[in-house]
C-alpha cells in the first residue's frame, strides 16, 4: 500500500498463521520430538566396536559412528546430541555398539563412558583355555560362556574365520584391549578376532598362494612357532626347519604340540608324553596339527609368511632360550649332546650367595 493512501487510516497488524506464531521453546520441543522419533529405531544388527580416539570432538565420534551404520543422518544425530548436553572432547576408548542402536543409548555410552573402564591383557602365545581364564580374572567373564562362545559354529561362521576353524583358537589375536565393563562373552570374542582381522595385511594373501598355504594352515604354523620361540631373531629360522620338514614330508615333532594334546602346560615333554594319541601330536602324525595351538603375535604371523632362507631341519633349545639349528641328522645330534653339557655344568654351579 502506496504511503498516500495510508494516510488517515489505521492499520492493524495482521495476523500470522498459528503456525507461525509458535514460541521459541516450543519450537525446541517439537524439534526434540522429531529428533528422538529419528533416532528410536532398535538395534539391527550384531554390536561392533568403535574406536573414539583420545582428545575426539563430538563431529569426529559421529563420523566413526555412521561410517559403522550405528546412527543414520549423522547432522541431525549431531544436534540430537547437542540438545542433550554432549559437546567438546569424549572420552576415548572402545565402545560396543549395535547397527542403530537408540540415540538416547548412544549419548548416554559417550557421555558416561561406558565401556573405557575395563582392561584386558592377552600375551602371546595364550591357548583358548588360558585367555578364558584371563577373562574372567580380569574382566569376570565366566569361563565356560567364553569357551562356549569361541567354539559356537554359528558365531565362527559370522566372524568370518577360515571354514575350516573349529574354534576361535589363534584368532583372538593377543595384545591390550579396553572394553565395556561387564561385556558379554560372545562380544568379547567379536572385539578380538575383528582384532585379528584388522592385523592380517592384503598382501599376505598373495603371500599365501606362493607358499601353498591356506590362511588356517598359517596361522596354525604360527602358533607352534610362538610357543616354541623365547629369543625373537630365532623366530624366521624356527619356521623355515618347520616349513622344510613339511616341504620334506617330515613329521614336524613339535613339542608345544604334544602339550597342547594334553591340554595343559608342561614344564618339559618327556619321551612317555610322546605317545599320547591325537591329532595334535606332531610326533606321530605328518603334516601340521588340525588347527592353532594358541594364539600368535604378528611377528610370528610374519615369520610363518617369510622364513628364512636356509636349509636347517632341525633344532634344539639351549638353557638361555636360544635354538641350535641344524641341517643334517648328526649335527643335530651333535647339538643336543652340546645341550646336555649345558644343563649339566649349569646344575653343577654353586647357587648364588654361597
């Protein structure tokens, strides 16, 4: 309306439509509202961890979160989680969480930190019995639910582990891991073989097939070199006489083997122990054992892939961890006398302080 034709009448504000007329505050509840129907949805899939590395912005958590499909619409989760008080730095840590998992649930694991409390340690070499029994010390795990978790088929099947796996054994890959408190075992035994998983390098596939191996016959040979190597250069010498001996048609007569048939450590494999029947045992039977011994590091898992290149068959372990490698019967021979002298002369020095 032109100014001359304002003049001398009176003009009324006009009236907004009601929906226009909404009040900040209850604008912000019918935004909330919307906000939570957006991230209500259960839990679709099986929990996965997610890693919220030290010093990690809010921006930074929800990018690791939707690149794990645990929340769709990442800038609406965003403001979700700023209306409800979560900003600034998180605390890190890993957190297990389901394929869209419950916003609400979400905010309160990040914001509490649930799941950056509890610690487990795994060292190498550990058989599947062992690392249960280190659950449920340091994380109160029951033992047989673990047990029952890495030996379930349909559990091993969906964790992608070799067809040929009968069990989770040398895939519960040993190092430190932080975990929720009072995780459940069969999520347990997901963190540690996807730890596994994330260890194993594209390019050891192709390393595989030029040594006619398959990845469950790897990790096999790696676990008997674990429990055979205390001094780490000997561990690329250990597996080239085990990969001779198999090239060879040798039987490998692993003593770790023979222990592991027992079912238990023991403090020294004795000629009575070499005839326990099973499978494991490497003294009676050619070829590897039907599946890993125990659980190896990546630097056995390396020295399984890329032995050294020497033609030793045999070796034998002297006081201090070392090996003597050999390539010919009567040197090996030769060594375990040299060996023998060892221990003798050792038992023979007086004890220290007298």
């Amino acid at each position: 309306m032109r100014n001359a034709e304002l003049k001398g009448k009176v003009v009324r504000p006009v009236k907004l439509p009601l929906i226009l007329r909404i009040p900040h505050s209850a604008f912000r509840i019918l935004l909330a509202g919307a906000l939570i129907a957006a991230g209500c949805a259960g839990p679709a899939g099986e929990s996965v961890p997610v890693t919220i590395p030290p010093g990690a912005t809010l921006e930074a958590a929800v990018d690791s979160l939707a690149a794990h499909d645990i929340v769709e619409h990442g800038g609406l989760f965003t403001l979700y989680a700023r209306l409800h008080g979560l900003r600034g730095s998180l605390k890190s840590g890993v957190y297990l969480l389901a394929p869209r998992t419950p916003w609400g649930d979400v905010v309160d694991a990040l914001e509490r930190g649930r799941g950056v409390e509890a610690r487990l340690v795994v060292p190498e070499g550990l058989t599947l019995a062992e690392v249960a029994a280190s659950a449920r010390a340091q994380l109160g795990v029951p033992r047989d639910s673990f047990l029952a978790a890495a030996r379930d088929p349909e559990l091993i099947r969906g964790l992608g582990l070799p067809g040929d796996a009968r069990s989770a054994e040398g895939y519960l890959f040993p190092t430190t891991y932080l975990v929720p408190l009072h995780i459940h075992a069969r999520d347990l035994v997901r963190v540690m073989t996807r730890e596994f998983a994330a260890q194993w390098q594209p390019e050891w596939e192709a390393r595989l097939d030029s040594l006619h191996l398959t990845r469950h016959a790897l990790v096999t040979l790696a676990s008997i070199i674990e429990a055979e190597v205390r001094y780490d250069p000997d561990r690329p010498y250990v597996s080239a006489v085990y990969h001779n001996r198999l090239a060879r048609g040798m039987r490998l007569e692993a003593d770790p083997t023979v222990a592991y048939a027992y079912g238990r450590r023991l403090r020294r494999v004795w000629e009575k122990n070499l005839a326990i029947r099973s499978p494991y045992n490497t003294y009676q039977r050619t070829g590897l054992p039907p599946g890993p011994i125990g659980q190896p590091g990546r630097a056995s898992l390396v020295a399984a892939l890329y032995p050294a290149v020497v033609p030793f068959q045999y070796f034998v372990a002297q006081p201090d961890g070392k090996h003597i490698f050999s390539t010919t019967y009567a040197e090996h021979l030769a060594a375990i006398r040299a060996v023998k002298r060892q221990r003798t002369e050792a038992r023979a020095q007086p004890a220290p302080g007298r």
